[in-house]
C-alpha cells in the first residue's frame, strides 16, 4: 500500500511542475538513471514535500526555496532490499538504518524471523514499533516459519494458521516471509495449508524459499501460491525461476554465484522486471565496511552486469514486485527517496535524500535517529549452566567396545555419513579427525537434553565455539572436539543472556554480548562491529576455513534444518541397532530423503 500524500501537497507539486509556485527544493545540474528506459540523461529534479513534483530539462525552473547543485552527478532512485533480516547485522533497527541508509538504500522488505523465533508474536511487533519515524522504510513481512522446521526443531514460538491471520491484519504487514518449509507445501501439509491459506486470503505478497527445487517440484510449489526465491544455486537455477514466471532476488551473501548468475541472466534477450536485488543476512563488519544493497550492485556490475540495469533490478523492479508504485523511480509523483552518485559504475553513494529531504552525506547521517521504543526485555537464555558430559555423544545401551555411529558431513549443505567410534563409560570416543556439534534448546519449551553429533568435513576443532544466534530457531550451539573447551564457551554465552563466545587453550579468546532476544546488540555500530570482528578472527584460529561452504557463516548456518541436507536439530534422539551398532539419528529435514 502506498503511503499517503496529503492533498495540500499534490496540489502544490501540480502547480510547482507548471511553474506557478516555487519547488520546496530544486535539484540542478545532473543526470538521472532512468529506470523505466535505462537512460542516462540530464535532468532537474523539483521537490515538493516528500514527493517529486517535476522532472524537466535543465535550466526549465528556477523557483525554488532551496536549490542543491549536482553537476557532474548521477542521480538515482533510493535502493529497496527485496529480502533481508536485519538481525544478521546484530544491530537494533534504528543503528541499522544508520549504516545502510547512508549507502543508498532507503526501503527493506524485511523478514523478522530470528526474532520471531526467539520471542514469537512480539518480535514482530517490535520489529514493527521499533522502524516507526527512521529515515529507512521497513516493510515488514509476517514470518512463516516460525520454526522452520516444525517437529525437527523447537524454537521460541509456534506460529500456524491463527498467528499469521493476526499478524497479516495489521496495516503494517505486507506479505507472508519465506515459506522455508518446502516439504510441507509440496506434501500439503496441514499446517502449511493452513499459513498459506491465511496468506491467499489477505491478498498479500508470499515470499518463498525454493533451494534446490526444479521441474515439476518448483511447479508445484508455485502453484501454492508462493512467487520468489532468493535462494538460487546457479545461472541455470534463475533461468528455471526467471522462466517459470518466479520473481527472482540475487543475493549478495553467497557471492561465487554471481558470476555465473550474471552470465545466464545476460544471455537472455530482455532481462524481465521479476529480476530484483537483495543482501539476505550481512554480517556487522561486512556491512559498515563493504556495504548492503550498494556492495550487491558492485559486484554484480564487475562481474558484466550494465549498471543502469542493475540499479533497475534494486530499484524499480523491487517496487513493482512490493506493489509500491510510488517508489523505485525518479519520476514525478513518486516519493524523493534519492541517492547521488559520485561514481556510477562503483556505486559511490555521496548523498541520500528521504521523503524530500537530505539526511545523508559523506558516508554519514546528518542526524543520528533515535530509538522510539525500548528493545524487548532479556533474559531470553532459559537454560542453567551446562556440563562437559552435555557436549559428549552418549551410545545408548553400551559401556564400552565399538559402535558405528551416523555422522554430518560437510559444512551447511551436508549428507549423512557413518563412522566407526570406540565407546568408553557409555560415551563415544571422537576420533582426532573429525570433531562434534552440540544444540541446547534455550527457549524454556522443552526439557530435552542438549542434542550433540559428529561432524565430518571441519577437521579437528583447535578450541570451541558456541553461540545463541544458529539459524532459524537460534537455540545454543556449540563446535568444539574437547568437551571441556565445549562447556565454557556455551557457558560464556549463557552467562552473557546470548551471543558468541569462542575459547581456545581453555581461555576465552573473543566474545560478543547479544542481550536482546540472544540476537542483537545494544552498543552503536561501530562497537558491534568492531566486537563481531574480533570473534571471526578468534573463531578463524581454532578452525580453517574452506570457503565457499566451511566459513564463518556457516556456523550460524550448519543447524539449519529446513534446506535439503542433514543437521543436527534440538528434538534428535540416537538408536540402537543390533550388534553394538549405534546411529545418532539426528532428524531427517525437510527436502531430504
């Protein structure tokens, strides 16, 4: 839904762009990305209020109460991220907005599941309350899986038809989030008929989640209703979606795709407006360094992709797939939601005006916005201290001899494997070779013990990490061989009420505090960054990394349980088989066999 502009205001902008009253501001000399003809041409840009009034030739109007000169400048339309979950930036929202919307981006449709999952309903609320009054527009989306893998996993809240349908009446939300669970659509579950249900019925966007899915699978999958994937594995992957009619969201977190996506997307005769732009999950230091949307366009123009479409796909084309006609151009009767570019094939962001007025310049916001609301209470770590035996893999129905146990290979995208293992008091003694996964449920629903599996393809953990932000039910988890080494880092973390903690050599080496929901951040950008720094070199002594799979993301990515892969969720349970042969069952997900 289009924001409201008041009537006084149109009336003024008709009589502005006809010269008979002066502009509130006036913008001379540069050139425009026209996104609707990927022109680059020179134009003046009258204002008047939040709203662009004119886009003339040069030199047509000099009435203005305010004239900004651009000469030598590229002015275009303020960036949209078409999905992405600011809690990966560990920021509140209002230190976020401070950091991307210098760097152009003025709009995020934005999926609030990491707190969702934590705090159920009122993380979505707060979502909501905490964007009111920032200089970045959050368009906030109802989270539809919430866990995302429901009877795997047990997060802080269970969502179903009853809590999408009120979350979807709220004016402020604008579509239901990815629907990660693709198994349950593709079987119609009744649970996901249900959320899917509510969706159709509130006429709302459905955004989708589709790794991996193909032929008839992705048909059907469409056919539920479900109309974008930012999850591409390949340029053929986005052909099949492009073609397909999906509208297709390039991401900039899994960046050795983009060249082959770029190359499958320029050997089409038209590149379609269902071909958008977004970051997904970035980290703090990546983006205060690097950038958002603006570091994506980057990319995506060094790896052959024309700028002016490029800022087509983060501009216009997100527009259209929000329904939003009055943003992603410049272009009269559209909201002045700008960015000026210094540079236009580096993305070189100098200025940044919102609704009309310049809040951003030289990297930096003019003025600082505030918080509007008070973050949600802590103390969302619902789980005592925890013992080295909790990071040790107990075989059932043994003391000692040798057992076959199942085992996770790879790092994110994994496969199950089997390892023979000796058994000492019970317990598995874990070969040098490989080293082991722990998941604690910290949400207060569950008395399940912690669940813990040996992980194939990371090597020998050198020291241990543990943390409360894991991907999607953000329960504890822990990487380590030495359960001693396991024990203080989860420790360090519960102690904190959430966040990172990594040791090594029996200290704790680095550590970050993410009071707010496990999740986030109180301090200001720099400080998280600078701390989130510190743990991913800490983290990167005691385990080398393999890119692009056995990284630093992974870690958050590894408990994962709704892509086609194996993982080791919170409700695991070993068997025993005949023989003294024992399989640690650790969940078949979503999309696996």
């Amino acid at each position: 839904m289009n924001e409201t502009i008041e009537l006084s205001t149109r009336l003024r902008a008709i009589a502005a762009a006809q010269g008979k009253e002066p502009f509130d501001l006036l913008l001379t000399g540069g050139r425009i990305v026209d996104v609707a003809t990927l022109e680059l041409r020179e134009a003046d840009v009258g204002i008047v209020g939040a709203m662009i009034a004119s886009v003339h030739p040069r030199g047509r109007f000099a009435g203005a109460r305010d004239t900004h000169d651009l000469r030598g400048r590229v002015i275009a339309p303020g960036f949209i991220d078409a999905h992405v979950h600011f809690e990966s930036s560990h920021m509140l929202p209002h230190h976020y907005a401070c950091v991307v919307v210098p760097q152009g981006t003025t709009t995020i449709f934005c999926d609030p599941h990491e707190l969702a999952n934590v705090l159920g309903v009122a993380g979505a609320r707060y979502a909501v309350e905490a964007s009111r009054g920032l200089p970045l527009r959050f368009i906030v989306q109802a989270s539809s899986c919430v866990p995302a893998a429901p009877g795997l996993e047990i997060s802080g809240a269970d969502f179903a038809a009853p809590e999408i349908r009120k979350l979807l009446s709220w004016p402020e939300i604008a579509g239901l989030a990815e629907v990660m669970d693709m198994r349950a659509v593709l079987e119609a579950q009744p649970r996901m008929v249900g959320i899917l249900s509510e969706a159709l019925a509130s006429g709302k966007i459905i955004e989708g989640h589709a790794r991996g899915l193909a032929g008839p699978a992705l048909q059907a999958y469409m056919a539920a209703g479900i109309s974008a994937d930012h999850e591409i594995t390949s340029g053929d992957d986005a052909l099949e979606k492009l073609r397909a009619g999906m509208t297709v969201e390039i991401r900039g977190s899994h960046d050795y795709l983009l060249p082959d996506v770029v190359e499958a997307i320029n050997s089409l005769p038209v590149i379609p407006t269902s071909l958008t732009v977004c970051t997904d999950d970035v980290f703090p230091d990546h983006l205060i360094e690097k950038g958002g949307v603006s570091d994506v366009l980057r990319r995506l123009i060094r790896y052959g992709l024309d700028p002016l479409q490029a800022i087509r796909c983060a501009t216009i084309n997100n527009a259209i797939r929000l329904r939003r006609d009055d943003l992603g151009m410049v272009a009269a009767g559209r909201r002045a939601d700008l960015v000026v570019l210094a540079d236009l094939t580096e993305i070189a962001v100098e200025t940044v005006y919102v609704g009309g007025a310049r809040v951003a310049a030289s990297g930096r916001m003019l003025e600082t916005p505030a918080a509007r609301v008070a973050p949600p209470p802590s103390g969302t770590m619902k789980l005592g201290p925890l013992s080295a035996d909790d990071f040790r893999l107990r075989v059932p129905g043994m003391t000692k001899g040798r057992a076959v146990l199942r085992t996770i290979k790879g790092a994110r995208f994994n496969s199950w494997s089997e390892i023979e293992v000796a058994v000492a008091d019970g317990f598995a003694v874990v070969p040098d070779s490989v080293s082991v996964m722990t998941v604690a449920h910290r949400h207060g629903r569950s008395d399940r013990k912690p669940q813990t599996a040996i992980i194939e393809g990371w090597d020998r953990w050198r020291g241990a990490y543990a943390s409360s932000y894991s991907h999607d039910s953000h329960n504890l988890v822990a990487y380590g061989w030495d359960p001693a080494e396991m024990v203080l880092a989860a420790n360090t973390v519960i102690g904190m009420g959430g966040g990172i903690a990594v040791v090594q050599g029996g200290c704790v080496i680095a550590r970050i505090a993410y009071p707010v929901a496990g999740l986030l951040s109180d301090k200001s950008p720099a400080e998280v960054a600078s701390e989130h720094r510190a743990v991913v070199e800490a983290a990167g002594k005691i385990c080398t990394w393999q890119p692009p799979y056995r990284t630093f993301k992974a870690l958050g990515g590894q408990s994962l349980a709704c892509n086609p892969a194996r993982t080791s969720p919170t409700r695991a349970s070993p068997t025993v088989r005949p023989r003294k042969f024992a399989t640690c069952s650790y969940g078949r997900i979503a999309g696996s066999e």
